[in-house]
C-alpha cells in the first residue's frame, strides 16, 4: 500500500502554505475562467475554468493541466467528479474530446484544419462538475521543467495527484462542500482505487483541506495480473471468436490459467487464439479496425451485409471512426506486471491500431486553442499527444483487489462497469475478481434499462459495490453509448440501484 505522501520535514511548510491561501480565495480564480474556444461559436451552458497546479516545492517541477466544467444542473450541490484516463500516457482530453466532454468535436474540412464544436447534449457535465486532469506530469498538457520526473510509477502518481487535489481545493474552496467522486477508464483502473486510497488516508489523517470523499467508479479497468490476463480466452469464447475445439484445446492444455502460460502446449494453443484475434478492433470487436492510415474504408457504402449488421459497431455521436494512436498505452495482450510499462514499438509495433487522434491533436496543438485553455505553448509543455511515450512508467502497486477490499470495506461506494464488447480488458475479467472479494450478493445479475430496452447486465454487492456491463459499447464506453454511459453515471452519482 501506498506510502503518505509528504514528509514530515515537509509538512509545517506545507500548512503555512495551505493557511495562507485559503485565507487570500474563496471563490474560483477568475485568471482561470475560459471565455471563448476556437472552433465554438455558441455560448457555454456553464462556467469552464482551466490551468496548471504546480505540485512542486518551489513553484518549479510539475505542473498539471485541469480544465473543470462547472455543472449545467445545479453546481453547488452535484458532484464533483475527477476523471482520469488510463495508458499509463494517455491525456484525460481523451474523456473531453471523444467521450463525455461538454462539446462534440466536428472534424475540420482539411486534414489538420481545426475542427467544429457543438454542444454534446450527452456530456456528463449536465449532472456533475468535472475535472478532467493531465495526469501524471508529462502527459497531454502536463509538463515538468525537471525531464527527471518523467520517470513515474503508480504510487508516485497516486501521491502526486492527491497533492494536486489538495492544492486543487485551494483554489476552487467553494467546491469543499460538494459530494466528491473519482472516476476513469483504462489504465486508471490503477489511478482511480490508488489515488482513492491516498484520499482517504489523508481524510482519516485530518490533512486539510479535508475532502467530501464518497466513491468511485472504473469502466473496462486493468486491475490484477491473474483475473485480467485469464479474462481474454472465455471472453473470445463466448463471443464467437474462437472455435469450441480449439476453448476445449487450450483450456486442457493450460489448466484453465492462461495469464502465465506453464508448458509449451499451453503457449501454442495461446498463440493460435492471438492469431485468429488479430486483425480485430481490440476496443470494440464489432467496429472496423484501420490496419494503416491508407485503408480508411474496409466496409464499402454498397456491402452487402444487412444494414443492421453493419451499423452494429457504430457509435451514435458525429465522430469518424477513430484510426490511428501512436506511442504508450497498455499494451495489447502483453502481461499486465509488475515493473517498468513497455512501449509499443518495444513490442513489435509502431502504432496502437484502430484508434484515430487527428481531431484531439489538431485542437489541441493550436496556439489560439492552448491560449483560450491557459495552456502553455509547445515549445514549454511539449506538442500535445493522445498517448505520450514521454514518460518512463513503472506498474509497482501491484493488484487492485487490495484498495477495492479497503475502499469499499470502509464504506465508500464503487462502480466497476463494463463495455462488453472491449477485447482490451474484457468485460470477463471485471465480473470475475469482484466476484471474488467474496461479499455477498444483494442484487443477482439482471438486465438494467435504458428507456425500455436493455442496456446491459448488473449485479450488486454488500458493501456498495456494483458491477455492471453495457451491451455493445467498446473499451471507452460513453463514446460508444453516450445516453447509456450518461445515465448509468447519473444513477450511479445519485445512489440509487442502476
Ligand atoms: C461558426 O462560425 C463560422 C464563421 O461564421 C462558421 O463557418 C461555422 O460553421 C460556425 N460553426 C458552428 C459550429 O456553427
Ligand atoms: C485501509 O488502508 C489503511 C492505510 O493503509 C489502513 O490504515 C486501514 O486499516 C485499511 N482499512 C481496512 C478496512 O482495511
Ligand atoms: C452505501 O451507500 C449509502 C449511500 O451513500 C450509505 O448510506 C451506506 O451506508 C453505504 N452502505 C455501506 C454498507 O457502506
């Protein structure tokens, strides 16, 4: 378990510090407030304030870009939500740009041209205040003038990040009062339970200022070594991917386990189902995948497949499909272990497949954007990637289960929800380890509803955790199933069942 954070040689400064802001703001720093976006001509539905907060000892070191989008419902009284995406590398704009952001990004009519915002009418700004933050330094907008702290692991970013949200709350006191929740996909599957651990360590500890911690949430999240990477074959299996003859092969071969393969025969079989997943969109199987930037079209307008075959994978907001995504995120089927993260071209490959980026790093690599954001230009925090290979990052928190067990077992609240068509962290893993914290079920497995149809399965526990899928949507959920993803975090916020 993570360490706290600061040392005790450190603290008195810090509460001198702490002390003297508090006492020169209460309320949210109008140099902060964003008045106008290139590509937006409309008026915002609420306030959207963003910067850096300098976590470093002397003003130098790490600075961490936050853009907050107060709530278009009732701010002093919605949650406030911080949302992180995963990699470990990937920019929290990931979640504002494709996902749940309070604008929908309309790609510009030339390649690198900016592009069109509209209002997402699906943003989950309409129920909560979010912050979405580059986390850690050297990630998005996120920078440090010390090239030394590109070198990170989970327990420093989880201590980092409290760090922010202490200084954060400075800054934004008015904010102290309102029902507190983190949230991410991914990767963050670490981030989120680390950072909540730190969080509420600090509050048993009475660091101030003291956060109205109640829960958290993680969507298709890298949690365990074991449970993930046993989680892909029945995954394969029960969608149809692979024959039953070769699930009964491989399962004799490998005794069931697969995440550390023990015998030759085992990793055969293993490599024959790598195989035939292939050339498969390993974040939504039911989407096309763009093997290179030349292929853009696999799917003709005049296929002959039934149309409501084809319109299987498609995702209802006005976005490409995305293509391409270059440098570090989590590695496809590489073990989720222990040590230091490896980058995809150590694995064998340039790019992540299938994933597009080109409307994200067009906005947000423009000067007029970056000063509309009071983000620092280029040649300060770096061009701005949707996964960066800037940083150096170490897996050293081991599994997850332990932070779940603790979090919920002193009554904070968890959603651990799923896209279940995501082959990146299938849905089987989830559903499986927390399963396996042993509490007792309150609400058996059951469809939930959108409107009158079903939206996915859930199954609740004791201890207020809830496991949950999305029928049809991919590894990012609300950019597949918006109205889904927003009311099922709606529900979730609110505390009631899903
Ligand atoms: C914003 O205004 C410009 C210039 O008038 C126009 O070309 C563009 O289509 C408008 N965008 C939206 C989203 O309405
Ligand atoms: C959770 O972790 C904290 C800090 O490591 C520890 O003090 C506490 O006893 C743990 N709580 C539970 C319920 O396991
Ligand atoms: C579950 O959450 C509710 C609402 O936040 C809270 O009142 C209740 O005490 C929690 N239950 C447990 C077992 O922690």
């Amino acid at each position: 378990m993570a360490s706290l954070s600061y040392s005790s040689s450190s603290l008195p400064l810090l509460l001198l510090f702490l002390i003297a802001t508090v006492s020169l703001s209460s309320a949210a720093p109008e140099s902060a407030l964003i008045t106008h976006l290139p590509g937006f001509n409309g008026t915002f539905p609420s306030k959207h304030y963003g910067g850096y907060v300098n976590i470093g000892e002397n003003g130098d070191g790490k600075s961490l870009y936050y853009y907050l989008v107060v709530s278009e419902g009732n701010p002093a009284k919605d949650p406030l939500v911080l949302w992180l995406n995963g990699g470990p590398g990937c920019s929290s704009f990931d979640g504002f740009v494709y996902e749940h952001g309070p604008f929908n990004f309309q790609a510009g009519d030339k390649q690198g041209s900016l592009p069109q915002l509209h209002l997402n009418p699906y943003s989950w700004s309409k129920v909560s205040n979010m912050i979405y933050l580059d986390s850690p330094a050297g990630v998005g907008l996120s920078y440090s003038t010390n090239t030394v702290d590109y070198e990170t692991g989970d327990l420093q970013t989880a201590s980092d990040t409290h760090q922010f949200l202490l200084k954060w709350f400075e800054l934004y006191p008015e904010f102290l009062k309102n029902p507190f929740f983190i949230a991410g996909e991914s990767y963050a599957g670490v981030y989120v339970p680390t950072l909540a651990c730190e969080v509420a360590k600090g509050i048993e500890a009475g660091v101030k200022p003291v956060l109205n911690f109640k829960g958290y949430m993680v969507g298709n999240g890298v949690t365990d070594d074991e449970f993930d990477g046993d989680a892909l074959v029945p995954f394969a299996h029960g969608m149809g991917l692979i024959s039953n003859d070769l699930f009964q092969e491989v399962n004799t071969a490998c005794q069931g386990s697969y995440w550390k393969p023990s015998n030759a025969n085992c990793q055969q079989k293993l490599e024959r189902v790598d195989w035939e997943l292939d050339d498969l969109n390993i974040y939504d199987i039911l989407e096309p995948c763009y093997h290179s930037p030349e292929i853009k079209e696999p799917i003709s307008d005049n296929s002959r497949l039934p149309a409501s075959f084809r319109r299987l994978g498609e995702t209802d907001r006005p976005l490409p499909v995305r293509k391409r995504m270059f440098g570090r995120s989590w590695p496809y089927r590489a073990p989720v272990r222990a040590g230091r993260v490896p980058t995809w071209p150590e694995l064998g490959s340039s790019s992540v497949p299938c994933t597009d980026d080109e409307v994200a790093t067009a906005w947000l690599n423009n000067d007029a954007v970056r000063n509309a954001l009071h983000a620092q230009v280029e040649s300060v925090a770096g061009a701005w990637e949707l996964c960066t290979g800037r940083i150096e990052f170490y897996h050293d928190a081991g599994s997850m289960i332990k932070y779940h067990k603790n979090l919920t077992s002193q009554g904070y609240r968890a959603l651990i929800f799923s896209g279940d068509h995501d082959m990146c962290v299938p849905f089987t893993g989830s559903e499986a380890w927390t399963r396996s914290l042993g509490y007792k079920v309150i609400d058996a497995w059951r469809p939930w509803y959108f409107g009158d149809q079903v939206a996915g399965y859930t199954q609740g526990y004791e201890n207020n955790l809830t496991f949950l899928t999305v029928k049809g949507a991919g590894h990012t959920v609300p950019e597949y199933k918006p109205r889904e993803g927003l009311a099922l975090y709606t529900r979730f916020l609110a505390g009631g069942s899903i």
